[in-house]
C-alpha cells in the first residue's frame, strides 16, 4: 500500500517535475493534481504545457484537476510547487486541515515554528513540527526546503561547519528551470547573462543560518555565519554552478575539506536519497551541470576545484540539479524522511 | 600620414579584432600581416576563417602574409596577438630589431622591466621603457597590456584603492571568444558552463598586483592587495561578466563607490579612448554582456548591482568586451598613448 | 523639414525596431510613440523592456505616450508594428482620418484595395492607393509591407519570375525575434528547434502571389506560381534562414540564376534602400545569420549555396534581418518610396 | 555467454555512444577498443574526451586501447565509428581477417557487393553478404548502415514508397553531434546557423536509392526515386529535424500517409528495436529534437506537422536520434539482426 500524495501546483515547471519523480515511486502515488480556479476540471494531460520529457505520464495524463480546496483532496501528504504568495494562504488552509504538506514555497520558510530541512544537514529540525502544531492549533503541519541555489550550496557548508567555517561568499550561474515555464525569454538570455534573480540574494545569504542552526527543544538557534551572495543567470537548461569561497577561524588543507565533502552521510533507506550526498571530482574542469546534473539522480550534489585561498580558506565549485535536490527530489526526500520517522 | 602598424598572429580571434579595429583608425594604418610558417606567402582574405564580422575589410583582404621576421616588416608600431609560447621568441626579435611591440601576449607581462599598462590606471609605467632599453640592449621594446578578465577588474579596482581596498574575491562569466577560435567545442558548452580556464586566475591574481603598484623610477613596487579568482566559461560570444567581493580596511559606503567610479577619467585626445571609463548602471538586471559590451564602442567597462557586503565590504558586477577592452582595443590604446607620450 | 512620424505598438520588439532605425533618420522624425490603454501617459524609456540595444535612444526616452487615438497624433506617417487583432481596428481609425499608415502588421495585407509592397519588388502595386481612397471614403490610406519571411523569400522569387518559375517549396529556419518580446520562452528553445510557427506558412503560401502579381488598373492580378513553405523556429536572435527548392517551367543554369539575383535594382535615392538588395556569396558556408544580417545594415538579402536541383530547378540559401529588412526597414522603405513618389 | 565485441574509432563522438548503448548489452559485450596509433596502449578512461555522460562506464574505463589490427583483437563484431578516410583500408582489412564489421563509415556504403542496411527497411540486403564474400575472397564481411541524416529520412520514406512516393526533397536542420568532438566551434554556431555540412547532401541524395532498391540476387537494383537535400547544421545537441516535401504519383490523403507511417514495423525480439519505429505525433508543434530524441530509447523516429502540399503532395517533419538511431544504435541493430538470421 502506498502513500496518497497530492500536488499544489502541478502544472508549473516544480510541479511537472514532482510529477516525474514521483511516476514509479516505491511508497507514494499521486491522488491528485491542484491547479488554480480557471484549470479546475481540466485534464491535466491536455492542459499542461509539458516540457521535461517527451509525455506525460501515462498515470497523471488523464487525472481532471482539484480546486486548492482541503476537502475536495484525498491525500496523505501534499507536495507544494505553488509561488510563495499564493502558498501562504492555501498550504496553511491544507495544514490546518489536517494534511501534512511538504512544500517547496519559500512563504514560511524562515517561520520560526516550521522546519526548514534538508535531511542529511539538518533532520532533527523536524522536531519544530511539535513546536508549530502546539503553536498554530492545526491538524496537520508543514515542513519546507530551502531554496534551490542554497540547497547546493548548503549541503557543501555543513561538512565544513566543524572546520570552523566563519565566512561564505558565493557566485552562483544558475539555471533557465530555476524560473520556471515561460520564465525567461530566450531574446533576453540567448548570448547573454542576466546577473540578477529578484529576492534570491536573500534566500541565500538567510536560509543557510537556519538550516545550519541547531533546534534547542523550543526553536532554532542560528548558525554564527556569514554568507554572502551574489546570483546571476546562465543559458543553461538545469544545474546551478556556485563558486564558493570560504573563510574559516584557522588553517585548512584541501585534503580536509574533501575528507569533510566526502564524509557527509546519506540517509539510509529512503528511495530518493542518493549513494553519495557530495561526490568530489579531482578534473580540473567538472562540475560541469550538462555532466554532472544527474549524478545519484539528480540528488547528489558535485563538488571541484578544490583549492587554498589564502591560508585560511578555500575555494570551490558546487553543482546540483535545481529541480531535482533543489526542488521537486527535495520535497520528496523531505517526505520519505517524515515516513521514515513517523510523522506521517 | 599616418604610423604604420603590422600585426603578428593576424589569423587568430584577436588579430582578426586588431583588423577591425584599426579598419578605419586616424593615425595607424596597416602596413602588414604576419602569420605562422605555412601560411606565409598566402593571400590573408582567402585564408583567414573570418568570423567578426560579414567580410574581410579591403584594406587587408589582399595582403600577402609576411613571416615573423622583422627584415620582412616595415613597420612603426607592431602589435601581437601572439599565443604566450610563440610570443616569447618572437616579440623579443622585434623588439631588438628596433620595433616598438605593443602586445596583447602574456609572454612579458610580469617581467620586472617591462611595462603592463592600462592607459586610465598606470599609464606612468610607460616609463619602465628606459629601464628595458637599458637592461637589454634592445633598439626597440615592449609594452603589454594585461589578461582580458584583468583589464575588466583592475579598472573597477584602480578607484577604490583610495578608499582602503584590502582583498578582492572575483568570479568570472567568460565568453567564449576569450578561448579563441576554433577554442570551445559547442558540444562543450551548449547547455553548459566550464567552470575552469588554464592559467587564467593566476594572471587575475598577480597582474593587477602589477597593474595597480607604483614605478619608484626603477621598478614597479607591487600593491599591497590580495586577489583570489575563479574563472569560468559560458555560452556568450563576447564580454566577460566578473562578480567582485571587495573588502577594505573601513567602512565604505555605495555613493562613496559611485563616485569613485565615475570619477575615473578618459585619456584626453585618444581616438580609441571612450567617453566614459567605466559606466554605472543603476538597472538591477545590468550590465549584461550582450546589451552592453559594445558601449564606449567596446572600450567602456559597465558596472552594476553596487551593493553592501558585510560593513566593510561591497559586491557589484562588472562587465567589460573581451576581445575590444581587454585585448585588441587594449594594446592599441597603449600605442595611442605612445604616441602621444612621444614613445614613438 | 523631416516628416513627423508616429509609432502604433511602440514598446515591442518591431516598435523597438522603428525607434532604433529612425534615431538618426535624415528625413523623418519621431513625433509620437503610442502604446496600449495602460501605458498611455507613462515615459517610454520608464516603461519599455528595452532589448535590442544598450539604451533607449535619448531622442524618444522622454516621450509621455500616447492614446491610439487619431485626434491626439501629430504626424505625416503613421508606423505600425501593433499585433494583427488590434491593427484591423486601430490602422483603419488612422486612415480614416487622413493619416498615411505604412503598416508591418499582417491584417490588410490581402485585402484587395490594400497595396502590399516591397520596394524593389512592386512599387507599382503602390497605385492601389487611388482605388483605396475610392473605396473607402478614407482620407488617409494604408500600405502594408508583408511577413518577414515572406520578405526574404520574395526579394530572391522577383528576378526568377522571368526565368520561369513554377513552384516553390521553401523551408525556413527562422530567429527568436520574430516572436517578439517576451516570445519564445529560453526553456522552449534552447538545445531545440520547434517546428512550428502559428500562421505563418499561410502568409508564406499566399502573400508572395500578390506581391508578384501585376496591377491591372483596379486590383491585382495574382502570380501564376506555387508556394508551399514548411517554418520553424531555431536559436537564433536575429535573421530568417531559408532553404529553397525552386522548380521552372525549362532549364536553367546556376549562372543565370547568379545573374538574375545581382540584377535586382535597389530604389534610388531612398535613405533605407541598400546598395545592393541581393547579395551574392559563392562560399559553400554562406549565408549564416550571425555574420550577414547587417549586410546592407540590415537591408540586403544575402543569398548562397545556389545549385542545380534537377534540370529544370535550382536550389539556394537566403537570409535576411526579419526585425529590419523584414518588418521595421520595411515599412520604412515604403514610406520612403511614397515620400518619393509624392503619395505623401 | 555473449558475443564479444570490438569498436573501432572509440574515443570519437560515435565511439563514446557505441560505449554508453553497449553497456548493459544482453547480447554483446566489449571485449577491445581500438584507436589510432599514438593512443595504443594508453588507458581508455584517462585518454578519452568523454562527452556524452557523467563517467566513462567502468566496464571499459580500464582498458588499454589496441591497435587497428586484426591479429591483436579478440572479437566476434567489429563496431566501426572510424572517419571515412581510414575505414577503407582498415575494415577491409578486419573483414578479410574473418571478422564480421559492422560499420557507421562511408567508405563502402555505396559498394555495390557490400550492404547498406536499416532492418526495418531493407533487411534482405543481407544477401549481399554472400556476393560480397565470393567477390571478394574475405573470410569475414562488412554489413554497412546509412549516413545518419538518411536513416531518419529513409524510414519515413519506406512506408511511402507503395503510395507510389516519386520526388522528395529535404531541408534538414542538424545537430551538433554529427560533426563529431571537438566538431564545430561555439564561436562559429552560438546565435547562428551553418547552411552547409561537407559531403551530407551527396550521401542524402543517393543512400535512399541503395537502400529503397531490390535485391535481385546478384545486386540491389536502385530505387525509382529522386531525392533532393538541403543541409543545414543548428546550435541544438543531438537529434536531426528534416522538414520534408514529398510528391507522389497520383493524390495521397493525409489519412493514408499516417496509416503507413504508423504500420512500418520493427523487428521483433531484437534488443535495441523500438517498439515503434515511426512515432506520429499530432501535436502541431512536434517532433522537436530536445523533447522527442529519446522516444523509443532514441531508436524511434518521431514524425508531426503531416499536411497535404498540393493535390499529389504532403509535407511533414521528420526528427531522429543522429548519434543513436543515425549512427551507433544503427550498427548494433544491424548487428543484433545479423545474429537473429545466424550470419555471426
């Protein structure tokens, strides 16, 4: 018997992405497929603008779409791919209903009662769910992922927090998906560099501080760190590159950092988690994202050049897949991990 | 009448720029071309693989190309857009035959006695030419002009030494004619970036150290400034996108960078010499390299996204052409300068 | 004196178009800039996505703009670059109120009274004017210029249609700008090719008939040729490429074709008109849209590759700038030629 | 037990796809890699450009490469992704050493004694083989596959020929992946199109006519049927888009020519067989190289836009895999077809 999952925004570019991941998961099946008022009713298959694969799915192809109503949904977890403005009101109506939602909107990321979590940086996180459902007085809870830019970059911090890691600095070229289906117009990126993404900078330079926190039975203590970051876009169709340049209390080598990227453990037995959470290549030139995007599925973060900078820092380049670990894979990882541990 | 130039390495990306460039050029004229062993001797239009622009310009379609030996040359002003290995012999050859080489090469750039100059940051060190003349007993000399993604960066960093610049972390965007040509297999980078280009940060860290040093009449004393760089290729044909992390020793406010930056002035009277130095665009979404690469015809630096990083640190993007400012259009401009400073 | 002249659609990518190509126009200047409901009032350079150059240009960045209401236009000529829907209502409010409306939009274009010109192609068909006036009771009149596709396959068709041309079957490859701004989303092209253009076979197939047809004193009598166009859209900014297979009624040679292409007159005297409208190129790899667009600034059509296809046809490239030959240049053109030819 | 086989020309773009296809082969197993002299001996894994995955599979990441030479290679198939130029004398050579050659090069393609196969079209070519091997006097044979614009092409072509298919012609737009590694320049296709590709027209105009010919038991009698092709290289990675024009005897329905498409069969129980060899899409918009390249494992060809061009006529677009339907999947079907009728 598997889970009921439903989708909170199915027919965006997160939302066909949850559709993908999702098509032959072994624990959750998908119940149904939210859509605002105007698609409500729709087939689905026929609606979507679909665009990462050749069809849709055979299972969802046909399904007629739900309004965002609580009672009109039959699901055990629902999965959120909705824009942050509209995620504020509709997942807290579904949290309130009694379902536990798994979201990728940034509306209440930072909140101090909701679990902002990536499972093999921060899973004990997920003990705030107690915290919001005292808090809130709802039925259900929930819990989010991180941005798609920190969530790369994050995974590679979190080894390096016990080498004393003080000051984070990052240039991000990230990836056309990361804004969605239409998203950038082709005449403005074809040749071209845009090097700004509006309310990005701010994700990354804050979300990290929580996820890197730890939860003192009440809240979430911040990390003492300082990231700064600067975020730009590159015709790219998915894979955000982050050049990393990391200031730490005293001396490292680069040997300790790989040590570090490669000690970081995946959870075991969830069936979205990758073999290798950091895979480290010693190329001088990968992480490249058409290569490497789909390493451990789209789940494995890529680490390279691995270099000194000064005598106490180092540089780096990080890639991960930003629909995949950056979204969609992180919500469902998210998800298992809530089985796993009961919450569901 | 006007200076007779000829170019060494005329085939190449940026010798066919030096073309362009000097197309219509009020003081320089072309008086030859010279090319590798196997091509001397051939028509220059039928053998190039012209790629700047429609067609070869008539002015040089019909040369025959010369050897690399200066008996063959006649020539006021030579300019090289020699690779490094090849430069080192022959620069040297023109340069002890009496010919002034102004160079786009990395061969020379860091020797202690010869000049690497930008006109607006260091034109001062022109003065070095006595130095080399006396040390190599050469009739002629050289000067050079730095690495592209230096140019870009040394010319934001100048104005911001006054206000206690300490340490300066960059991440480059580079377009792809930096690589030359044919240089970048589009199977490489179409839906790509390459995060690493050979020996480039280690000119980004030590020219500008060069660049922005003060000549106490025999030698350049270097600047008391640490760079750290990471430098990567995208899919754009031309300008390279650098974002910078500035740290100073105090407190530092935007206007006071703003200023600083607008207050770096132009060469007077330099035909290749652009109004404006360096453009501040107040847009959040600029400078991008395909709208803005060709302002001040290719010879202004666009910077952008002036920010805040930490209390003493600022962020901002800076952009500049590649293969104008930061190589033909470069060397050219020093050999302006000559001119003028009557250094021919 | 220059022409005062006003633009319908002036924040689009064609409107954008008009702007850059009147800036410095020795005979016309822009007096008005009139946009949709919810723009009028507000300042153009404020309000546009500006994407075809580095800057608004400043003679036009000012301007408050207008209603698309004839009684608050001042102005000899009317351009317009509005979507086809609103053209029907918005062009014929002009004319009927005496403007002369040179037109890129695609509503009028086959309408019998209706002239659709190219310069070079027909500017006879121009007479249809007389018979406009007559029709309609208006006191301004409408000229249209055809598809931008179309455009560039007419230009090569003209000088065949002595040599007997039967049937043409046409295949496009045609650039990103077409679609206007924003247009094709970044994620729907890159590493893609959609073959599909909505409409625009339909124009290819039909407005080639008239434009080559001969005007008889009432109307016009169509070609006797078949046009069978297959379109696609390709990564490309700027530049339709189109490959062509044209059948005659008898043999004919490579070299007649060559000679029939070289001997289509540009107009003379008109400041947009091209030295040369057809543009010959005997490389195998020519042309290519990057490096022949702004052959003739963007005016010329650049043909290559032509070949014997069986023995009673030919087979050949040709190229032309879509955003200026094919639509702003266009009208342009038109209306220099009725400057000329006193309409206006 | 599985059938051992060798791959010619394995660092190239072919050869890293025959590498990738083969992996997990039920039928084959690499059991030599053979390269050009100055890389024998060398390791696979550190001596390859590897380009079209993540890693170098591992099963052949090990092995040192070998010699072109029938007396060094241990195999029961030659795979060949050699240039033209060298597969002549070295296939022949492996073919005259008793190995069977399965062969992606040009070289003898057009052989009247030799076969150039696509199962689904013509396998009775296979005959060829004992003509070929009496002529010849070689132990071993070569079995050929078409050029990878043809193959795509010709299986739309095949269920046409009984509605009685008389003149076709062709414009394709192909990707970069068929220029082989380095290939084409980014510099030269970045924003642009090539309208040429050396050789490919010749190969498009007269393999057709081999491979829609009869086997009369001496030789293939060539197909009544003309064939024009105008061929252009797109900035898209793998999978070439063919608009086709196709005019036959008598009057087609657009019915009729989807009935045919849909019944050409595959062959049954061979591993690398789609299970559709044509892929109707009624989509207006389809097939598109990104989204359809890998529809049946990338061994399908997907077909769309199918319209009526005049009374004997239709038009439709045509797109293929050119690396695995056009080039290494071709081999190993022919190889996998060549077991299935015990001629290995």
């Amino acid at each position: 018997m598997k889970y009921k999952v439903a989708i909170l925004g199915a027919t965006g570019m997160v939302g066909q992405k949850f559709i993908q991941l999702l098509e032959n998961h072994p624990w959750f099946e998908i119940s149904g497929l939210m859509a605002s008022e105007k698609r409500v009713g729709k087939i689905y298959g026929s609606e979507v603008d679909w665009i990462v694969s050749e069809r849709v799915p055979e299972n969802v192809s046909e399904m007629e779409m739900l309004p965002m109503d609580p009672r009109k949904v039959d699901a055990d977890i629902v999965f959120s791919a909705l824009p942050s403005d509209v995620a504020k009101d509709v997942e807290a109506r579904f949290a309130s209903h009694g379902f536990v939602v798994a979201s990728n909107a940034s509306a209440f990321r930072m909140e101090p009662d909701i679990p902002l979590v990536i499972p093999e940086v921060n899973q004990e996180h997920l003990k705030l769910v107690d915290v919001q459902k005292r808090n809130r007085d709802w039925d259900g809870f929930i819990v989010t992922n991180p941005n798609c830019t920190t969530i790369v970059l994050v995974i590679t911090l979190k080894p390096l927090m016990e080498l004393g890691l003080k000051v984070v600095r990052m240039a991000s070229m990230q990836a056309l998906s990361g804004a969605g289906y239409p998203g950038v117009p082709s005449l403005a990126i074809t040749d071209n560099i845009i090097p700004f993404i509006r309310g990005e900078e701010d994700k990354v330079e804050t979300e990290p501080l929580k996820l890197l926190g730890s939860f003192d039975g009440e809240k979430i203590r911040f990390a003492d760190l300082s990231v700064s970051a600067s975020c730009h876009r590159v015709p790219v169709i998915d894979g955000h590159t982050e050049a990393v340049f990391a200031e730490f209390e005293k001396d490292v080598e680069v040997d300790e950092i790989i040590d570090a990227f490669e000690s970081l453990k995946p959870i075991a037995d969830l069936p979205t988690s990758p073999e290798r959470v950091i895979i480290v290549r010693d190329e001088p030139d990968r992480p490249q994202p058409r290569l490497d995007r789909d390493a451990g599925n789209g789940m494995s973060v890529v680490v390279g050049r691995i270099r000194k900078d000064g005598e106490r820092g180092v540089k780096y380049v990080a890639m991960g897949h930003n629909t995949v670990r950056g979204a969609a894979g992180a919500s469902i990882l998210n998800a298992e991990l809530m089985v796993k541990e009961k919450l569901i």
